[in-house]
C-alpha cells in the first residue's frame, strides 16, 4: 500500500486543489487537472478567453477547444477524459483500503494487533468485535451510529452532528442571526432573543454551496498566488543578472576614468622629464664654459705668477702690458642667471573635491510604467531644432538604439526631410543627420543597430545602419505610399497606407507584398506596433480606434470606446463604461509586461492599456508638458520618449 500512496500523493493529485482528480481530463501539453478545477483557472484568464483557448496552469501552453464558439463552461466538458488517470484513482486511489489494513484503536492502545471490522461515526475510531460490544454497551455511547468497515471504506460513513456543548444532543437546528449551528437546547437558553432560526436540513444545501463556492475561489487564489510566487522569483533572478550589469558597467566606467588618469599620469611624468632634461643640457654647457673659463684663467695666472717671481723688470711690464686693461678684480661671476627649479603645483583639497565629486555614473531605482502606482518625472527635454533646418520640426516618431554601449536616439523629422541622431550625455548634443527625399513618417527597429523608416510621399520605405552616425544602407520602392510601418520579422515589414479597406500589408525585404491582413474597423492606418507574442496593433485617430489582430489576421480586440470624447479628454475623466474615449490616437509602444501605451494626441497625452485592451490610466498629460504628441517609445532602462512638437520630452518612472 506504499507504493499505492506513492502514487496517489506524486501523479493522482491535482496542483489546483491538492486533492485527488475529480473528473480528470488531460490537456494536449499531457498535463492533467480536474474539470471543474480548470474551469475555474480558465475563467481567471481573460487573454485566453479572448484567444478561445484553454491555458495550462503549469506550462501556460495553450490547448485549442474543439467548438470555440460555445461558452466558456462547455470548453472543458469538450476535453476528453482521461481513462488511464480514472483507472489508478480506482485501483489505488482513496476508499480502496482493505479491512486487513485497519486495527483497533482501543487495541492498538494496549500493544495489541487486533483487526478492526467496524467503526464509530461519533468517536471516530475503528473497533473489533469484543471493543465494539463494549462500547455499544456503555452508556451515552450505545446510540452511537457505527459502521462496518467494509462499507465504511466505500462510502464515507456520516458521522452524528453532535452539539458540543450538550454532548448527548444532535444539532437539529442553524441560528442565521449568530451564523451557528446549535441543538435545541441552545436554541431555547442562548439563542431565545435570536429571531432567525432555520433546521440544519434545510441549511446544509446553502452551506455546501458557500463552501463550494469558497472553495472555487480558494482555488482560483491559490492558482493565481502561485502564478504571482513564480513571476516574483523570476524577478529575482532579473533583479540579481540587472545587478552584476551594473556592477559590471561601474567597474567598466571605473577602468575608463582610471585609463584617463593614467594617461594623464604619463603626460606630466612626459613634460617633467623633458623640462628635467632641457635644464640638465643647458647646466651641462655652462658647466663646460666654466671650465674653459677657468682654464683660462689659470693660464693668466701661471704666466703673471712666473713674471712676477723672475725679478726681471722688463717680464713684469709686458705682463702688465697684457692685462693692463683688463681688470680681474671687477668681474662679476655671479651675473649668469640661475638655473630654473621644476615644480608639480597640486591643490589637494580641489583634488579630493574633485575625485569626490567625479561622476561616474548615477545608481537610482527606475520603476517600470507598467507599475500602477508609479509616476511619470520628467528626466530631460531635447530639443530637435538644429542649424540648417528650413522649417520648425515636426516630429512623427522617435526611437532609441543600443550601438556599441551607448544610447543613440532615433527622431523622424518630417518638415525638414531628415533622420537626427543624438547619442552624447543626455542627448544634449546633436551629432549628425540623413537626408531623406521626403518626409519621414514610422520608424520600425530592425536590429540594434538597423532601422526601416517609412517615406510615404516617395513611396518608398529606407533602412539606415548606426555607427552611431546614420549610414543609409538601401532604398526599397513600393506600389503605395505606406505610412505605418512596423518589424514582423527579421524578412517581413507590417505597412499600412490610406484608403487601403482594413488591411494591413505584409512586404518582403524587397517591397514585394506577400499577403494581406484583416484589421477589421481600421480604413487608415496611422501607426502599427508588432508585440511580443507578435500581434500587431494598428491605430487610426479618425476612426478613434486601436486593433490588435495575429499575424494570420484574427481579432484579438478592439479599442473603440463610445461616449462624450470631447468631455472626457478634455476632463481627464474616463467613461461610465470604465474605459478612456479617445480623441485622435497615433503612435503605439509597448511595455516589458506587455502593457500598451497609445499616444492621444489632441488630448495632448498618453494612456495606459493592457495587453488585452484594458483600460488602465492616463501616463502622461498635457500638465505634464506635452503639446501635440505624436510618437513614443521605451528604453531598455524603462525611460519613456514621447515627441512633443520640436522637442522629445523623456520620462523617468518612479513610486512617490
């Protein structure tokens, strides 16, 4: 019987309620749970139910329904059932205990072994023949309901409701003003004042509903804790890989400074040494005209020495004939300038300021936009307009690229036929542009470091590599002025162009269209968004609408919501309906949960959806700065670019 607990506990048991199966079917992942369990998980998933699936609560894969257009409640009864799994929980699964397996427990108590055959459904312990005769024969005990255990083991025998306070008495009786279940004792002593009495037959029902009920939603809380307990440990293992990236980026950062200083280091070593040398040459060469000089000097002074020992007068007066005008005594030696002193002048406490105050870097915790409580600051604003520009700029869209280490944003200027890059410190400094034949409209990110952006008016859609400087790689002519232009894949562009009857195009590489895909309401698409399950998000901002379809062309939903726009934008306020009228949306990005934010650009911001065209919140205003938005993007540090008329405003997300 080990081996047939083994099995009951690790592969008859359902992970949802931790009992054993119950109706048991088994999904196409081979994993399996009971219906009802199933039922309730796949009422919690909303995205499953939009996609007319049923999710796996272990793997999330989805097991497609075999009549999609039933309701949810009939999607898992259409799930075969599992006869291998039915099959072991009756061969070994609770209830199939043997009588041989049980002995008394008044026996058992006295180091005896004796097999028990029948049990009290009051004391709730098992007897022999001899204990059970004992017991029957006790008083208080001899109304007490027993069962042989051979049906015991079949059917749960129904133990007597007894009162816990009067013992010998059944509870009969449910007072609803105290919630209890009482005995007619305690109804005429405790409960006289009480007005509401009801009998336990009549409850019960009721009861076992709530607790059912209780119980599905127990179960549903379970699922989900356990969802939430997993994405939390995998934030951690995010949270711990995002730490030893930054340590890595500090160490990295400290090593270029370190570079620096060095190099440095070498420079004024370099200029002592050539200084050192330049004053060692030049005492050199005065030390060798000072020994010139001195040689001669002690030549005059032999020959004057010598003239004036010989006592020969006529000696001494040529001698003195040759130095007569030249005066030993009135030299000066000490005019020669002295030699310069080599000096390191330093300002220890400018120093220490300064290594204090040298800027590394800045470590701060950024919340994701995804997060409901967190709100939007202002990090830093970049204005667009440069030198050249024929007119004011105006920007469609803005994008942001990671090429070799550094942050090169991406705006699509489309007054002045331009691509403009900024990838200095807070893009404070404009670096570089490309001229384009015409105005630019969507940029779609290729790679890192490769993008494709739209030219409706040329008809014609350019990819542009980053070094970071734009460098134009190829120009792709297509039959339409396509407008949205989006990433399918690494060889296929999703495009949209007016008056193009709810489609979507899909190109190739080339500009060739391969297919054709269904956006329902959507006539003119403005801007086109792939997400990460690869759906694509279309807007339009006549039609106030937002789609999401698959790439076949399914409908995933549709955000169109009805009421007073004009009232609600203008008031910040959402409708009756729970949702966001909107005035005119264009540009669409998604967060890293999945979450979509829309532009709305007559109401001059951004909102929040889910993944599954949930309304969420209003990000961003017009109280925070924003006039005419048009495009918007996320960086990988969860920094949102929102274009702002000339300007690109970015936003930091933090909890306040």
């Amino acid at each position: 019987m080990a081996t047939a607990n083994k099995l009951t506990e690790n592969h008859l048991t359902c992970v949802i309620c931790s009992e054993v199966f119950t109706d048991p079917a088994t999904l196409q992942c081979h994993h399996t749970f009971c219906k009802s369990c199933l039922l309730n998980y796949t009422k919690t998933q909303p995205e499953a139910v939009q996609a007319r699936s049923i999710p796996c609560p272990s793997c999330r894969q989805q097991t497609s329904v075999t009549n999609p257009d039933s309701p949810v409640e009939e999607w898992v009864s259409q799930l075969k059932p599992s006869h291998v799994i039915q099959g072991l929980i009756d061969d070994f699964g609770p209830g199939t205990k043997g009588v041989e397996e049980h002995l008394c427990s008044v026996c058992t108590k006295q180091g005896k072994t004796t097999p028990a055959i029948s049990g009290c459904s009051v004391c709730d312990v098992v007897y022999c023949e001899g204990c059970l005769q004992m017991h029957n024969m006790m008083q208080g005990l001899c109304d007490h309901e027993a069962a042989h255990l051979s049906d015991h083991t079949k059917t749960k025998v129904k133990r007597r409701f007894m009162c816990p306070v009067h013992r010998d008495e059944k509870v009969k009786l449910f007072c609803k003003d105290c919630k209890q279940a009482i005995c007619t004792i305690c109804c005429s002593i405790k409960h006289r004042a009480c007005k509401d009495v009801d009998t336990i037959e009549s409850m019960t029902p009721l009861v076992k509903e709530q607790l059912i009920s209780k119980i599905g939603q127990l179960r549903i809380n379970m699922a989900a804790t356990n969802n939430n307990i997993t994405s939390r440990k995998s934030t951690i293992q995010d949270v711990k890989s995002n730490s030893q990236t930054l340590k890595d980026q500090v160490i990295k950062t400290r090593k270029t400074v370190m570079h620096a200083i060095l190099r440095k280091e070498k420079q004024l070593l370099g200029e002592i040494d050539k200084v050192t040398d330049q004053q060692l040459h030049e005492l050199q060469a005065d030390i060798k005209s000072q020994e010139i000089e001195l040689q001669m000097y002690q030549q005059q002074y032999e020959f004057t020495a010598n003239a004036v020992t010989s006592n020969c007068e006529m000696d001494m007066y040529a001698v003195y004939d040759s130095v007569g005008e030249t005066s030993t005594d009135n030299r000066d030696t000490d005019n020669r300038p002295a030699a310069g002193r080599v000096v390191f002048t330093h300002d220890l406490d400018k120093l220490s300021k300064a290594v204090d105050e040298l800027q590394l870097g800045e470590v701060q915790v950024v919340h994701d936009v995804s997060d409901p409580k967190s709100s939007p600051v202002l990090h830093h604003t970049i204005d667009c307009k440069e030198d050249g520009d024929v007119k004011n700029p105006c920007l469609y869209d803005v994008t942001v690229l990671i090429v070799d280490g550094m942050k090169v944003m991406v705006v699509a200027d489309s007054s002045n036929k331009r691509l403009k890059t900024y990838y200095t410190s807070n893009f404070k400094s404009f670096h570089n542009q490309l001229l384009l034949s015409n105005g630019p409209w969507q940029i779609a990110k290729l790679s890192e470091s490769q993008i494709a952006v739209s030219v409706p008016v040329s008809q014609e859609i350019v990819t542009v590599k980053f070094t970071p400087d734009p460098v134009l790689l190829s120009t792709i002519k297509t039959s339409k002025e396509y407008y949205a232009l989006a990433c399918l894949s690494p060889s296929q562009l999703a495009v949209g162009t007016y008056r193009q009857f709810h489609s979507v195009d899909i190109l190739d590489m080339t500009g060739r269209r391969l297919r054709s895909i269904n956006t329902g309401v959507i006539d003119n698409p403005d801007y086109i968004r792939v997400t990460s399950s690869n759906n694509l998000l279309v807007s339009e901002g006549i039609l106030k609408s937002l789609v999401c379809v698959t790439s076949e062309g399914d409908a995933v939903f549709t955000y169109k919501p009805r009421g007073n726009r004009a009232l609600t934008w203008l008031l910040g306020i959402t409708t009756s309906t729970g949702v966001r009228a909107l005035s005119y949306p264009w540009g669409i990005t998604s967060t890293s949960t999945g979450d979509i934010l829309l532009v709305d650009q007559y109401s001059h911001g951004v909102i929040q959806l889910t993944k599954s065209g949930q309304f969420v919140r209003d990000v961003l205003t017009q109280e925070d700065g924003l006039k005419d938005p048009r495009g918007a993007c996320l960086d990988t540090d969860g920094l949102l670019y929102v274009t702002s008329g000339r300007y690109v405003k970015v936003f930091k997300f933090c909890r306040r």
